[in-house]
C-alpha cells in the first residue's frame, strides 16, 4: 500500500490557523495534556493542512498550546509546545530526540548490544512517535500523521545521533493507524535490513529478535526490568509463564533464576517457536514450550490437579477502551483465579495486565477478588510498570499503561 502522508510544509513551525476551544475546555491544556479531542474544538479558524501547525486558543482568544493539526483523526491536534515562542521547526524535533537518547544513555541503556525505547511518545514530548533500538538497528513506530509527515526529519535525526546499520520502519496497530487516517507501510527507511533475526543482551542472558514480523516492534522492551524482578523469585521452582511471546520471563526464571523447570504457553505458534530458539540460545534444557490457549490450558492443568511454584500471566491488552472495562476485568480475574489454584503454598504469582483503560486500582481491586473468591490471601510483594526507558508524562497518565504485581500465595 503506497504511503498516504500528506505533503506539508514543515519549514517555518509557526501556526498556519487557530483551532478554538468550546467555553470551559481548556483546563486540560493547561495542564499541559497534549491531545485535543474534537469534542473540545468550537471552530477552525483558518484552513490548515493535516500535519500543519496550529495554535490552540480559547473562546476568548487567550493562546493556549502550539500543536499539529489532523482533520481525520478525533484527536485533532497534538500539542507538542505551551508557549507561543517555540517553534514546532525540525531544530525541536531534533533537540527532542536528541535529549530523549540522552536520557538513556543516563540510565545506563547505552550497551551497543543491547535493546532499549529511545523515544516513548508523550513521555518523551513527541506524541506519536516510539522508537526501538535492538543493538545495531532501530525500529520506528509512527501512531501519529503529525510525526509521519516529519519521517525525514525523524530519521536523518537518528541517523546521525545513533548512527544504527538500518532503520525499520513499523506501522502502528490496525485500528489505531485507521483512527489518525494513516497507511504507513512496513518498511526500511534507512541502511539495510538485518538478513535474520537480532540477538541483543537483557541483564545477561540473550535475546533473538524478528524485527521485520515480530509483535509489536518485534519484542516487549517495557517487560525488560519486570522479568529480571521475576526471575528472583523463581530459584528451584517449578514456573508456568502464560503468554510466554519470546520466552521472556521463561528464560529469565529459567537461567537467571535457576528455576527447576518451566513450561511455557503461547497461543501463538510463531512466538512459541521463538520462546524455544531463545531458551536454547540460552542454554535453558529445562523449558518445555507449548502451543496453546491460555484459558484452556489454564483449565486443562487446574482439571489435571498440576501444581507450580511460580505462575506468569502477561496476557495481551484485554481492553481496548472503557467500554470493555468490564469484560477485560472478567478475563483478568479468570485468569488470575486459575493461577491461584495452581499455585502451590508459598507460590509466586507474577501477574501483569497492558491495558491503559485498565487503571492501577481496577487491577489490585481485581486481585483482590481474586483473593476472595479463591478463599485464598495475595501478599503484594512488588507493584511494578515499565522500565525506566518507557518515561510517562505526569500531564498524561495515559502514558501509565502497564501494571506488574509480584505476589505471594502463602
Ligand atoms: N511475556 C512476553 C510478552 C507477552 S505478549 C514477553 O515478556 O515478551 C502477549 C502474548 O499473548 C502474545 O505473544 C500473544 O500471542 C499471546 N496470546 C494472545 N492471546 C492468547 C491466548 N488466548 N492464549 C495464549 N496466548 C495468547
């Protein structure tokens, strides 16, 4: 599918119009929150191109925010400024990825071999653009029109300060690429592809990568530090890691944890396929990788009276909106209960959820349920999120999507 990013002028960075807000809706920007919903927006005043730059007021007149218009998209404008002097030009964009490499850099994420989020979005001031370094190569991931239109600028902006073999670029989820009116395809941008997978270092042990058809950008970065978390608690035990993806947690607890076995499970046959090649790519004898569901395996060990020491759940993002709130914590809670009654006394649940729309507190209301209904307590040993490498703008909570609880069934 050829890519349908309109052609913007992005030289200047000044406003090309004025989008006012309704009466008594400007309170979030200046809270600095940095997505305009249609809902908010009483006119246009002027005819912006999609990607253009526009200044945010209110009904009043008083300048708001500087931003990035999409007329297709609900969230119509972007805010990437709070001051009417800061051009949204390419010296910003460069200055903004520039200091977001740095900041991984201070926290020690520099390794040549190794894989960390260089941009993450809001938490980076860069709404709509992620990138992934895996070793030598970076994966870009655009979930914005506004940063697609600004590809170029993005990637010559990379290619300089981190100098990758490659660039890939990676489209945003389906639905997600469809709501900001963008078909961007897979595809390299810059230097040349990897001919296999990549191998990056993760706390010692290694990783095997497929940039090109992997999930997400080919490997679930912001689980790094929780699955170094798990593996201490795994030492001679037996582990069940449900929704293993790459093996992530199973190689951890199996090499770093000394676990006395694990069993992994993914429905998925390509991702079991890649847990088997990077437990043997780690040595780990002792990891049996299955293909199948999680809520029927979880049923079939629970009928078969199976016992682990430690149980993993790092399902997909069950809740897609607050709509499915409701359906997503039924799933969680049948999960988690399943994983309760397979845990033996003293077990170690590690039990993670992704969804945004599913908040902290839902969650640990949830295990606590959990709790209830399985006649059995949860100690909270560890209430953890991503990895430092996936920062959250406290103006967009949004941002705070991953919830990983290390508990103890006694
Ligand atoms: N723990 C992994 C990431 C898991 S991502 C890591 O650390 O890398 C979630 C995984 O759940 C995906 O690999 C997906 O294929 C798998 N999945 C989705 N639905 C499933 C189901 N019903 N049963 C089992 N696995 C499922």
């Amino acid at each position: 599918m050829p890519d349908a990013v309109p052609h913007v002028d992005t030289g200047e960075g000044l406003p090309t119009a004025t989008i006012v807000l309704k009466p008594k809706r400007a309170r979030p920007f200046f809270g600095r929150h940095p997505w305009v919903l249609d809902s908010a927006v009483l006119r246009v005043d002027g005819a912006p191109a999609d990607g253009a730059v526009v200044d945010l007021a209110t009904h009043d007149g008083q300048f708001v925010g500087r931003g990035l218009w999409n007329s297709t998209s609900r969230l119509r404008v972007r805010l990437y400024a709070f001051d009417a002097a800061t051009k949204l030009d390419d010296a910003l964009w460069q200055a903004r990825i520039e200091a977001a490499v740095r900041l991984r850099r201070t926290l020690g994420l520099d390794d040549p071999a190794g894989a960390a989020r260089l941009v993450n979005s809001e938490g980076d001031d860069l709404s709509g653009l992620i990138v992934d370094r895996y070793g030598d190569y970076l994966a870009v991931q655009v979930t914005a029109l506004a940063m697609a239109s600004r590809l170029d600028t993005i990637c010559d902006t990379l290619q300089t300060l981190v100098a990758p073999r490659g660039i890939l670029l990676r489209g945003a989820e389906r639905g997600l690429a469809k709501l900001e009116g963008l078909h961007l395809a897979d595809r390299l941008v810059r230097g040349s592809a990897p001919a296999g997978p990549i191998f990056v270092h993760e706390h010692g042990l290694r990783f095997g990568i497929d940039l090109a058809e992997g999930q997400k950008t080919g490997y679930y970065l912001d689980q790094r530090d929780n699955r170094h978390a798990a593996a201490r608690y795994a030492q001679g035990r037996r582990v069940l890691d449900m929704f293993c993806y790459s093996g992530g947690f199973s190689v951890a607890c199996a090499v770093a944890g000394r676990a006395a076995s694990v069993l992994a499970v993914d429905s998925s046959a390509k991702a079991a396929t890649l847990a088997k090649a990077n437990a043997d790519l780690n040595g780990a004898a002792n990891v049996a990788v299955e293909t199948a569901d999680a809520f029927e395996k979880l049923d079939a060990l629970l009928a078969a009276g199976e016992r682990f020491g430690m149980v993993v759940l790092d399902p997909p993002k069950f809740a897609r909106s607050r709509a499915s709130l409701d359906d997503a914590l039924r799933a969680y809670h049948r999960i988690n209960r399943a994983a309760l009654g397979l845990l033996e006394p003293g077990g170690i649940l590690v039990t993670c959820s992704c969804s945004g729309s599913v908040s902290r507190e839902d969650f640990l209301q949830m295990l606590a349920g959990v709790a209830q209904r399985g006649r059995r307590p949860i100690q909270l040993l560890e209430c953890r999120g991503a990895a430092p490498d996936h920062p959250v703008s406290a103006s967009c909570l949004e941002g705070e999507y991953l919830k990983c609880v290390i508990a103890r069934v006694p």
